[in-house]
C-alpha cells in the first residue's frame, strides 16, 4: 500500500478526477465524508488530505510516499522531493502586481513586498539585487497596496479578476505552477514497483 | 537560565540510550571483524580541513568558530576529511592498504532536507585507503549489508549504487558548460522526466536519454543494459563496465534483492569518483547512509590514492529502530 497526500481546496478535484481516469477511484460516499484519511477502492491506496503547504512535509518525512500538490508551494517550500510528473492541473501563474503597470522602471531604493510566498518572493527580488522588505500575509494580500501597505504583492492569479478588482495589474510572471505528483526519496527506492505503477498510470492519462 | 535546547539537539534517556548504544556496538563489531581499526579523530579542526575535504557549500553547513591566533576552527562536520589528511601525512609511511572505522558525532546547521532536523548526527563509518577496484567496492558493500542484517534490518533496507563517472562522460561528451551541467543534474537527481526530455530536445543529447529510464525507475542489471543501448562515450561506457562487474559481484555473494542500481543518484557529484551509494530503511523517510569512492580526496594533502567508503547514521537508525521495536511490543 501507499499512501497519497492530496493538497485540499483548489487542487483536489481536479487531482482526484486526474487519479479516477487513471483508474485509482475513491467511492463516493468517502469523498463526501469529512474524514481525512481514506482507502481507495482496491486497497492498494490511502489517501490523506492536507492543506497544501503540508504536503510537502508528509511526503518529505515519508509519512505519505506520494503527494499532488502545485508547485507554487514547492517552491516556497524548498522541500527535497522528487518530481517525476507535472499533472498539468489547476494552472495558474505566480506574479508581480502593483497598482502602476510601470511600478518595476520606478524602483527607487527598496521596495515593500505583501506576500504569502516570501520565500519566492525574496528569491525573485535577490536574484536582481532589489532590496525589499517582505511583508508575510496569509490572506487578502491584494489589498495591501490599497491600503498602504505594500508597493507591491506577489501571488498567485488564475483569472486575474481578484487582482483587477483590487486595481492592480500584473507586472511580471515569477513562474507558471501546475499540479505536480511528488515522492518520497526512500519510497521510491523501497516501493519501486508500486511507485512506478502510479507514475505510469498517471502518465498513461496526461 | 534557560530551559530551551537548541534545535536540531536531543537527549537520549534509558531504553533508547541503550538501544542506541547496541546499533553503534553491532556496527563497530562487524568494522573489526573485517580488521577495521578504530580511530578516533579531533572534534575541532581548521575549516579549511573540510573546505578541503567536502567541498566548499558542504563545509559551510559546519559550526565555525576562531582560534587565538584568528583563524577559522569548525566543530567537525564529517570525519572522513580528517582520515584522508592522516592516511596522507601522519601515516604516509604504513603500508597499505589503510582501514579505519569510527563512531563519532559530526555537527551541521543548515540541513538540505526539512525531515533531517538534527544538527548533531553521530556517523558510523569506515574508509579503506589505498586499494582501488573491484573488490574494495564490494568489501564496503558487504559490510554494508553485514550490520545491516545484524540489526535485523534484512529484507526492510536497499543499497543503491551507481558510478558517478557515468554522467560526468555523457556531460563532458556534451561539452556543457558549468550551468546548464548543474541543470542537467538537477533534473536526473529530481526525477523530471518530462523536463529532462525537453532539456535533451533542446541541446541534443542522445546519450543523456540513458537517464530518462532512471527517472521513471531504478532496477537491477537490466538497468545497466538499458544505458549501453544509447551510452557510447568511453568515459561513461568504462564506469557502466565497472558497475557491470560490481553487480555481477555481488549476486555471486546473494545480495542481489539488498541492491539496486540507480543511475539516477547524481547527488554528490563532485565528492566522489567512482561508485557511489545510498542506504534506505523502511521506515526512514529520508537515506539512513551514504558512501562511494573518492579518489581525489586524499590528492589534496599530498598523497594520491584510492579511496572507499560509506557512514551510517546512527540516531536516524536507532529511531527507526526505537519506532518497530515500540510496535512489535
């Protein structure tokens, strides 16, 4: 048996209809159960759901052997994991916003960064040599700029009408962040075969 | 004062200082039963010492401190670049080859994976220097497998071995320059299938299509043969002929369902020379041990020659051992 985490929310769905077509299905009624550790019909799977930023850490201790998680929260994570497939699922892009399109050219100094993803966030501003000073939110961060908080924000747009609504336009495309399967370095040396089963189902319905 | 401990610190109290007391005696039993010597090297060393010895982004893991005179000291973090100064200055003249085993703790900061929280690991290692070839790779394999088994760890451990000179004959054949190799690497030693074929579309690479199976699994021989069929640089198609006697040598011994072969591990390149080695345990979500050749390290006090060797850690496998030991009661 191996165990799967499935980030919730924005990813679940889609990763469980993405493992159903592959033939790994939960049955109906455990999916609309609250329980949060479930087997799949055959047994030969368990899944458990985390929210997104804990997949990483179940998969890198090895408490679950594999996990679908995007990669938005891998790259904030700096987890050692393999990374055998991009899933291609709940597409989206890490960005730059601001409320002035041209607000990059305007540097002056440092600047102040609202952000979920500090780590990317400070990473991305490094690697250019911009000071920043990250301001680490874990919600709502369009309206940092609004209210003064923030020159700018980095996060996630999948339509970017949250971002249009706030006024605030997309500067600069950090990544593009897709669905990804994970694994465990142990497991995949000491469940190889199971491992590999899953990746070439999961390959077999890309 | 304070009631804190620093992270990545712990105390072990009773049953589990016992336990851990009879991994490290099994272990260093087996070491002299193959007449492996022990040594006992210093705690605080010059920083250049492991700049040396591991290179330079793994010596900076160390805790470093200065001496009266102002340079810099580390606590050590490995002991293995200690070993190699004394085989090549203090012990120049003994003949060889050299075999030194030890049970000591190594200390490191920043840790590469979240999962090894520890800053204070105590290795279960050995070196045996002077001897190249075959039948020193295997010997460290065996004993490997040895204190593996005599834990009771048969059948719940896998060896992985590959010889790193493989990809470094399919990078060189490409002539790559220093990042796009780091790239290439990452990619193999990630898994990322996908990304690697698209990397090998774009610099056409046949040969690295060797890696694409290694991404999707490791296995026994079959693995080997697998590269053959697009591998055809001499550098690499030497390395995958020793990899190839290596494994014929230890199924002659049986320990074939203990070993796979993982052309996939690429993770410490520039350290080792030849074969390298990961040990995995269930019930350890990350490598329990690690080893290989390295033929360089001694060179760079003065004295070249063949070097093999792989640690243990001994608090990761006395926690997994803690751990069945509580679930079989």
């Amino acid at each position: 048996m191996i165990t799967i985490a499935i980030a919730k929310g924005r990813m679940q769905e889609s990763a469980l209809s993405l493992l159903a077509r592959a033939g790994i299905r939960l049955s109906g009624d455990a999916v609309n159960s609250r329980r949060l550790a479930l087997m799949d019909e055959t047994g030969q799977y368990r899944f458990i759901f985390a929210k997104p930023a804990d997949v990483p850490v179940y998969v890198e201790h090895g408490i679950a052997d594999c996990g679908v998680v995007g990669r938005d929260v891998l790259l904030e994570s700096q987890a050692d994991l393999l990374l055998p497939l991009d899933l291609g699922i709940a597409r989206c892009r890490i960005v730059v916003a601001a409320v002035d399109a041209h607000a990059m050219t305007k540097v002056q100094g440092m600047i102040r960064v609202a952000t979920k993803y500090s780590q990317i966030a400070s990473a991305h501003f490094g690697a250019r040599g911009i000071p920043v000073e990250i301001i680490q939110l874990s919600g709502s961060v369009e309206l940092a700029p609004a209210l003064g908080l923030a020159d700018m924000i980095v996060d996630l747009v999948e339509t970017g009408v949250t971002l249009r609504e706030n006024g605030l336009t997309v500067v600069e495309e950090i990544a593009e962040s897709t669905g990804r399967l994970v694994v465990n370095r142990a497991s995949y040396q000491l469940k190889a075969g199971e491992v590999s089963r899953l990746v070439n189902a999961l390959q077999s319905v890309l | 004062m304070s009631s804190r401990i620093p992270a990545g610190m712990r105390y072990y109290i009773g049953d589990e200082a016992r336990l851990r007391r009879k991994v490290e005696d099994v272990a260093m039993s087996v070491f002299q039963g193959w007449d492996y010597e022990e040594v006992i090297t210093p705690s605080v060393d010059y920083y250049d010492l492991f700049e040396q010895g591991m290179g330079e982004r793994e010596a900076q893991r160390g805790f470093r401190f200065t001496d009266n005179d102002g340079r810099l000291l580390a606590l050590r973090p490995d002991v293995t670049s200690s070993v190699a100064r004394m085989a090549a200055t203090l012990l120049s003249d003994r003949p060889r080859p050299l075999r030194f085993c030890y049970a000591a703790p190594v200390f490191r900061q920043q840790t590469q994976s979240h999962a090894e929280w520890r800053r204070e690991n105590t290795q279960l290692g050995c070196e045996l220097i002077g001897i190249n070839g075959k039948s020193a790779d295997l010997e460290v394999l065996r004993l490997a497998a040895e204190i593996l088994s005599r834990l009771e760890l048969q059948s719940s451990y896998c060896i992985t071995i590959n010889n790193v000179e493989i990809f470094n004959g399919v990078a060189a054949d490409l002539n790559l320059e220093p990042r796009a190799r780091e790239e290439l690497r990452r990619l193999i030693d990630t898994r990322q299938g996908a990304e690697l074929q698209q990397f090998l579309r774009d610099c056409g690479a046949g040969e690295a299509r060797a890696f694409l199976r290694p991404t999707q699994l490791t296995g026994k021989l079959e693995v080997i043969q697998a590269a053959r069929s697009v591998i055809t640089n001499t550098r690499s198609v030497a390395a995958l002929d020793s990899l190839e006697a290596l494994w014929t040598a230890i199924e002659s011994h049986g320990l074939q369902d203990a070993f796979e072969i993982d052309l996939g591990d690429v993770s410490s390149l520039d350290y080792y020379t030849g074969l390298s080695l990961k040990i995995f345990v269930h019930g350890a979500g990350s490598s329990v041990g690690r080893g290989g050749r390295y033929d360089g390290l001694t060179g760079s006090f003065g004295r070249a020659e063949p070097a093999v060797g792989f640690v243990l850690n001994l608090d990761a496998l006395t926690e997994v051992l803690g751990r069945r030991g509580a679930a079989g009661q």
